[in-house]
C-alpha cells in the first residue's frame, strides 16, 4: 500500500512532464548508468584473479551479457542467461 501512496503522491507532485524539474530529468538520464556500474563493481568485487581459474567464468558470463546488450537490448534476458550461462560454466566446464 505505501508503494501505492508513493507513486500517486509523486504523480500529484509533477502532473505534467513539462513541469518536471530539469535537475529530476538530469537525473532520469545519469543515474541508470551509474547503478549498472555500481552493480558490475559489486558483481566483481569479490573475484580473485590470482588463485583457481583467475575469475574467468565471472569474466566471460560478464561477456555474455555484454554481448546479449549490444545485440538484443532486452534486459531481462540478459540477467537470467549470466546466471543459468555462470551456473554451467562453474558446474561442467570449470569443474
């Protein structure tokens, strides 16, 4: 319920987009790529390069979704195949 409150508030304060501040709409458009980078830096934080296989299942699972951007531009796509791709990669190939 207080999501609901939440959004019907926000909608009360900006009604139009026009009205939107610029500062907000800066915003809209910066922090999106900001939380993508802070997640890739959380994703790798803890990868040892220097003891196992040297992080390369994060690195190339981390490739993959690279590439799945750069071709498909899906987002959901991209999260559920670096798992189940992580997840073989660890299991099968990287035994």
């Amino acid at each position: 319920m207080r999501a609901i409150y939440s959004i019907i508030a926000i909608l009360d304060l900006f009604p139009q987009i026009a009205l939107i501040p610029e500062y907000v709409r800066y915003l809209g458009k910066v922090l999106p790529a900001a939380m993508f980078g802070m997640l890739v830096v959380y994703c790798y934080k803890n990868v040892d390069v220097l003891s196992g296989y040297h992080g390369l299942p994060d690195f190339i699972a981390g490739a993959l979704v690279l590439g799945l951007h750069f071709w498909k531009k899906e987002h959901v796509s991209f999260y559920l195949s670096r798992h189940n791709f992580y997840m073989f990669l660890v299991q099968k190939v990287f035994i």
